[in-house]
C-alpha cells in the first residue's frame, strides 16, 4: 500500500489532509508542490491535477483531490479515529462548519487570487493582506456564532470527538494567525483549535512545522 501527498508547507488544504493522515497513523510520503516556484504549474503536476492546486492524494494509484474529499476518503478507507459521528444531522454540522472554512473563505485568500489581484489590479502587498484579513475576519465571525449557537461544541467543535470540522479550523485558524487577521472575535473557536493543536498527530502537521516553513512570530 503506498500513500503519497502532494504538499507544501504553506498550504492550509494541504495541512488538514497532513493531520487526518497522522491522526489515523497512515505512514505516507509527502511529495513537495512548491507554490511560491509555480510547481503547481509544471506539465508532470499538470497530468495529475489540471486545477494546478494541491492537496492532491495519491492511493495505489489512485488520484484524489479536493481536501474534503480527501478526508471523506480517508475516513473510509482507515476507519479508526472515525471523523465524522454517526448522527445524520451531527453529519451534515460538521461538514457545514468544515465547508465555511474549505469552500467560503480559503479560496479566497490563496495565492493565484492573491497574485490575480496584485498582477492584474495592481494590488501591492499591503493591500492583498488586507483583502485576505477581511475574509478571514467574516468567516472567524460565522464560525464563531455557529458554534456558539448550534452549541453542539465541547473540547472540540462537535463535543469531545474531533471531526473534520476541527481540522478545517485549525486550518483557518493557522491561515488567519499567518496572516494577522483578527481573532479576538472568536474566543470559542480559538479555545477549541488551540486543544485541536494539542493533539501530538495533528500538531506535527501545523504548516509551520514542515520542511521549508519559515520562523514567524
Ligand atoms: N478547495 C481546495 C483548495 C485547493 C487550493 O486552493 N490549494 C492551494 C494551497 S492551500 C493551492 O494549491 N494554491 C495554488 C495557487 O493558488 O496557485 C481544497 O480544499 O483542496
């Protein structure tokens, strides 16, 4: 059985695969998809995802993309440390708070609509941050009232079992602290991505804990 990732440090979709990997304790690969040298874009990538995005899972050959889709798959296959709860209704609460971060407010702030901003609305850095915190920013809010009202959340977002819903915030959660958006919204959602980090298999999997991650404050 061979398991490869196609990933980079930096990549937000790609951490939460990194961690639901780990937390399974699925030995795999991790192959680098550098993003800041264009590798995205290379004719070998381009054959195995013509979205030039990562994350991307390789299993005995078989292609995956799309990091919820990754995860529903992984869940699968590796059924230990279940992700999702049996309860149709709890289902459908992790992947609404999951999709707020993975489908509303992540794509928004990912390099090629970054770098589309800056090359052909000449955006300078500043002002692509700027953009980037204002959607973090929305969607800290709408996680922060969903959880508050669903009160479905203990240690972690759907009481003491950590779901996919909890890796897709600890993915906004590092991707808002490397952009310094604003989190002192959002003490709920803090307080359980902070105990999400904890764990040892899904801590080892924070962005700036990879190869290649720089020292930042
Ligand atoms: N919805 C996708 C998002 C994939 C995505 O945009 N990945 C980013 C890295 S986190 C990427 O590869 N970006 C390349 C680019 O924007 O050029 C998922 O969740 O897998």
């Amino acid at each position: 059985m061979a398991v490869t990732l196609y990933g980079f440090w930096r990549s937000l979709a790609a951490f939460r695969v990194r961690a639901a990997l780990n937390y399974k304790g699925v030995a795999f690969e991790e192959k680098i998809i550098d993003l800041a040298k264009g590798d995205q874009f290379s004719a070998s990538y381009h054959e195995l995802n013509p979205q030039h995005v990562i994350p991307l899972l390789d299993h005995d050959g078989k292609h995956i993309t799309q990091s919820l889709a990754i995860l529903e798959y992984i869940n699968q296959i590796w059924p230990n440390n279940p992700l999702l709860p049996q309860d149709p209704y709890q289902q459908a609460y992790v992947r609404s708070i999951s999709q707020i971060t993975i489908a509303d407010t992540h794509p928004l702030v990912v390099p090629r609509v970054r770098n589309y901003l800056g090359k052909t609305f000449g955006q300078d850095e500043n002002s692509q941050t700027a953009w980037a915190q204002h959607w973090l920013n929305l969607g800290s809010q709408a996680i922060e009232e969903r959880l508050v009202n669903e009160k479905l959340f203990g240690k972690f977002s759907l009481g003491d079992q950590i779901t996919f819903a909890d890796l897709a915030l600890a993915s906004h959660v590092v991707g808002a602290r490397i952009f310094k958006a604003d989190l002192t919204q959002a003490p709920t959602l803090i307080a359980i991505v902070d105990q999400v980090l904890a764990i040892e298999s899904i801590g080892k999997a924070h962005p700036l804990k990879q190869p290649g991650a720089p020292q930042l404050s």
